[in-house]
C-alpha cells in the first residue's frame, strides 16, 4: 500500500472485532512512531502500552468522571462500569505521552512531533488492517488516569489510541478540498 492510499483509507474506527492485536503489530505501530521527525532530536515521546487491567482502570477513571455528572447513582454506576467494561474490551491501546520540556518552544515543538509519531502509527496501522482511533480530554491530566497509565512525573498524557480490526468501514466524513484552503503566496 502506497502512503496516500494509507491516508485516504484511514478512519477514526470506534468498534473492532474481537480479534486480539499482537505484540508484533503493536511494536511496528512504535516503530514507526519513533521515526517521527522531532526537533533537536528530543525524542519527546514515551508509550504505554495497556494491557486489560490497565485499559479497565482507565476506563473506570474515565467512567467516574461522565458519572459525577448524573445525579442518579443507578445511572452513575451503569455509566461507570459500561465506559470501564468498553476500554478493557479494546483489542490494544497506548497512552501517548510526552516528556514535558521547560522551554515553552520546545514544548510546543515536541507535542507536535508527538502527534506526527500518533500519526505514522495510525498509517502504519492502517497498512496492516487495523484501525485506530485516537481520544484526549481532560481525563487525561487525571490522577486516576495517570495512575492507570502509569505516567511518569514530568510527562504529559496526550493522546489514548485505541487499535483493533475494524468492525466496519466507516465511510469518510467531508472534507474541504485543499485548493479551498490554500494561497498561493508570489
Ligand atoms: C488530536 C485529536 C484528538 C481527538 N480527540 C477525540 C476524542 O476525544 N474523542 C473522539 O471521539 N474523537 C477524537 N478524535 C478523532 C476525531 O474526532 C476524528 O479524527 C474526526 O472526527 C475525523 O474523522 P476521521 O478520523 O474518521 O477522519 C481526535 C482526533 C485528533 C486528531
């Protein structure tokens, strides 16, 4: 599969099949993402890869925090364990973080090499047949969260990517063509 064709065909896939994602699917995944370009070689990006206790707990943080909004406690426990059953359920997720520079610009540039590394993966995930698809929130910066994860002091959580076999082909949402957002600068 060519890069473009990796591009055109990925989605943000949301249901996969019950078949598991190895460990040597997961590592290409991380290869890939490490290949990232990343200003001054910072090499700003860690992985956790969860395995299904750690998808749980983060699925309970996340769970406990959609609860908090219902003031029902039946519904709140429903919410609870329906959101922490879903993430123990994901074939495999990483959390990917970043190690937090002190120098603003360089933060800045490492998140951004950061989602390039996510993005090779979600390419390379697509090359392979599996599908991915990529959530953030204010969970993340959870303690609950973090303690699932396992982040380190001084690494910032920035994306949860869940990946599987995709269930379906969602088919592509609309898109603004480049020419409608491009100038041409003389
Ligand atoms: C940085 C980033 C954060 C995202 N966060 C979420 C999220 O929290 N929840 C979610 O359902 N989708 C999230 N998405 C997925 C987008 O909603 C999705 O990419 C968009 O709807 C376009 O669909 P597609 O990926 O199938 O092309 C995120 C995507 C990006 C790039």
């Amino acid at each position: 599969m060519n890069v473009f064709d990796a591009i055109a065909q990925r989605r943000s896939i949301k249901k996969f099949q019950d078949r598991p994602v190895t460990r040597e699917e997961i590592e290409a995944l991380l290869e890939a993402g490490v290949l990232a370009p990343n200003h001054h070689l910072t090499q700003p990006w860690r992985f956790y890869v969860l395995g299904p206790e750690s998808r749980r707990a983060y699925g309970r943080a996340l769970g406990d925090r959609k609860a908090r909004k219902l003031p029902d406690a039946e519904a709140a426990n429903a919410v609870r364990e329906k959101v922490a059953a879903e993430y123990e359920a994901f074939p495999a997720l990483i959390a990917i973080a970043m190690v937090v520079s002190e120098n603003p610009e360089t933060r800045e540039e490492d998140y951004a090499a950061v989602m390039q590394a996510m993005s090779n993966m979600m390419l390379v995930a697509v090359e392979r047949g599996l599908g991915t698809h990529v959530r953030t929130g204010a969970v993340m910066e959870d303690p609950a969260a973090r303690a699932a994860i396992g982040a380190r002091d001084g690494e910032r959580v920035v994306g949860m990517l869940s990946i599987g076999v995709p269930f379906e082909a969602p088919v592509a949402k609309a898109r603004q063509g480049a020419t409608e957002v491009t100038t041409w600068v003389d």
